[in-house]
C-alpha cells in the first residue's frame, strides 16, 4: 500500500536526520585554522603552487638530440 | 494520516537543529582566518603534452597512482592508457559499449574501470597473463546509468548512479556489498577519502554527501548549491570538500565544521562546473566548465589567480597527479593536455 511505503520512507528520513543532527561539530575558527595551516605547511610540496625549475620537470619539452 | 504529520513536523523539526546547531559553531569565517594571508600570485601554467588519439568526445580521465601513467574515456568507444610523458598509447581498450561517461584507474595500476548509459561497471585487467587486456567483470545491478567509479583496491569499487544511489561492489564475486540510498537525484560523482574509510557523492538534489563506508550510513549532508552537483572532491587532507555545480559556482564545505566554508564564484563566470581537483597542497583549486576553460582559484582566498585556456570544447575532466607535478585536462574536442 503506497500510504504505508510512504510512511517507511519518511521514518528512514527521519531516522537519517536524527543522526545528522547528532554528529559532533568543532568551531569553524577551529576547522579554518587547520586547512589554513596545510595549506602553508604543504606550500613548498606543491609544484604546481612553486612552480618547478625545467631540469626537473617530468614533462619538459625534450631537447632534441643531434648526432656530431 | 496523523502519523504521517507527525512525522513530517519531527523532519521539519530536525532540519531546523541542524542549522541551528550549525549556526552555533560558525564564531567565525575562513575569510577572517585568512585575512592575514596574501593572495597567491597568478598562476599560469603552460601545456606540456598534448594526448592525441581519441576520436570523439572525451568524457572522463583518472591519473595512476604512479603519476606517469592514466586512463581516458572516449565516446569513440575505447579506453586509452596513456604514459603522458611519453605520450605513447600503453593500452587502447575496445569497449562493448561507446556510451561511456566515467572511468577508473585501480591505485594498483592492474585495473581499469568504466561504465556509462549501459548502467554497467566494468573491469579490465591489465596485467592479464598473454598480455590481452580483457574484461575481468561486469558489474550489473544499477537501474540507471554509471556516472562515476572509484576503485577502493583491486577487490572492491565504488560506483555512483543516475538510479540515485552508490554501492560498493566486490569486484571478485561481482556482486554488490553495500547499497548507500538516500541522494533524492542522479548521483553524478564521487570522491574516496585519503585513508579510504569515507567517500563523498554529489547529486542532481543539490547535495553533498558524506558515507561511512564500513558502518555502510550517509553521516553528513550539505546543501547550499542552486543546482546539480556535477563534480566532487575531497581536500588533500581529507577533512574538507570540494563541489562543483551547474550553478557555475565551487563550494568548500568543512566536514568538522559540517557546514559551507566559501562560495567560489565569480560574476563572469556563467557556465556550469564539470569537473574539479585541488592542488597537492590544497591551495590552488582547478575547475573545467562548459565555456572550454578551467578556472583557477586560491582556495583559502577564494580569488581566481589563473586560467588554463586551451581547448576547442568543453572541458569534461581534470586530475592532478598524485606527487602534484601535473594537470590533466580531458574535453570533447577530443583532446587530453597535461599542464604544470
């Protein structure tokens, strides 16, 4: 009966929001801190944020070899 | 009737705690805590390789662990292996179905995945035996097309669906181990956390989501975006999300937090976001849209620093390398580029 189906539907939405609710949340100043802070500790790691010199970039366009 | 009501009052009920409780922990905002950083300077990165070979539209693209080695997925019907800095085809896979929308590469580098409007997932393995690469498994059970695959190892995989949910699939017996329902639209993409416990499905709802994969429940639910979420992401450290959406907009959500951080948007952009990867440090965000270009943005300032212009067509797929030293863009001009 489509009422009752309906009314199993509600109940998992209702059951899923109340673990939603329930979670533990910690301060954004808190969560904003910390990616801030990866962000600046990893920036050197990043080359695509540094930046790499051409000796050592895998895709460096190939020099072209010629025989003397 | 009057069960229905009650019930009905208590989701009202539950969705106005959770706001509140929300609102509660928001003391501040990532602006203010950044407020001290200077913008990063702008970035402009030039296309080392261009990837030739796919003869139709490209529609998804997914680096190997190993950062040299990825695989695209072309509507031209095949998968393509390609050793990006070489630029040679390790493996041009002939797939029984053209419709192809996502594809997969196993953090192993033995597999690849993909599936699409023939609703199925399917494995290949590449290190077979006579050197072949064959089909390994088929994995059929979604009633609606496979938008999006993410191999946990070489014994399991997560696919998300247009049927509105994602399961986690043991590749071995080729049978589904768990079924994550709960998205009210197509779930178009997914992203598995660095340590492999979480992963995170965006919708055709205008949510996000957040799934325990072992406890097999949604934990986190994110709203906020005015249309599809067509692109997801984890942030390098796994605390945060990434989404990208037809609203032409990119959202951080803090998954601590459980609540939006910033909006990236910008007047001029008006097309809708494709695809989407965060640098390695996290800092720079990349997004592929629909007007052919991907923006980039400091994440932590939300200010576009750079563009990557380059393509006939829409962007449909980005992926940054795993030790950060590429990006790749794929798009229907049929071409994939690898930019740093």
């Amino acid at each position: 009966m489509s009422g009752s189906s309906s009314i199993v539907a509600m109940k998992k939405v209702v059951q899923q929001l109340r673990l939603e609710a329930g979670i533990n949340r910690v301060k954004v100043s808190q969560a904003a801190a910390d990616l801030q802070q990866f962000c600046l500790e990893h920036a050197q790691q990043d080359p695509l944020l540094c930046g790499m010199a051409t000796s050592t970039n895998p895709f460096r366009p190939q020099k072209v070899c010629s025989f003397l | 009737m009057g069960e229905m009501e009650e019930l009905r009052k208590e989701m009202e009920n539950l969705k106005d705690q959770i706001t509140a409780a929300r609102k509660t922990f928001q003391d501040s905002t990532l602006q203010e805590a950044a407020a001290g950083v200077t913008v990063v300077g702008r970035v402009q990165l030039k296309t080392r390789k261009t990837l030739r070979g796919h003869l139709a539209k490209i529609y998804a693209m997914h680096w190997g662990t190993d950062s040299t080695l990825c695989v695209s997925a072309s509507q031209d019907g095949k998968l393509i292996v390609w050793d990006t800095i070489t630029t040679n085809k390790v493996n041009a896979i002939p797939l029984k179905s053209s419709w192809v929308m996502t594809c997969a590469y196993a953090p192993s580098g033995n597999l690849v995945a993909c599936g699409g409007l023939d609703n199925m997932c399917s494995i290949y393995n590449l290190k077979g035996k006579d050197g072949n690469v064959k089909v390994m498994r088929e994995l059929a059970a979604h009633t609606g097309y496979l938008s999006c695959c993410r191999f946990l190892s070489d014994t399991e995989i997560i696919t998300s669906s247009g049927d509105c949910t994602c399961v986690l699939w043991d590749i071995e017996t080729g049978t589904q181990k768990t079924v994550f329902a709960g998205h009210q639209g197509d779930a178009m993409s997914l992203g598995v956390s660095p340590d492999f416990k979480y992963f995170i499905s965006g919708a055709c709802d205008f949510t996000a989501k957040l799934w325990d994969i072992r406890e097999a429940e949604c934990r986190q639910t994110f709203g906020g975006h005015e249309s599809d979420i067509n692109a997801i992401g984890f942030f390098p450290n796994g605390n945060a999300v990434i989404t990208g959406s037809d609203d032409a907009t990119c959202k951080l959500y803090d998954l601590r937090a459980d609540q939006e951080l910033l909006t990236y948007q910008d007047s001029s952009i008006m097309c809708g976001v494709t695809s989407l990867a965060p640098s390695k440090s996290g800092r720079l965000l990349l997004a592929g849209h629909d007007d052919f270009n991907v923006n980039i943005w400091d994440m932590l300032k939300a200010e576009r620093v750079g563009v990557l212009a380059g393509h006939d067509n829409r962007v449909s797929c980005i992926g940054v390398s795993s030790d950060g030293m590429a990006c790749c863009t794929g798009s229907w001009d049929s071409f994939l580029k690898i930019w740093n």
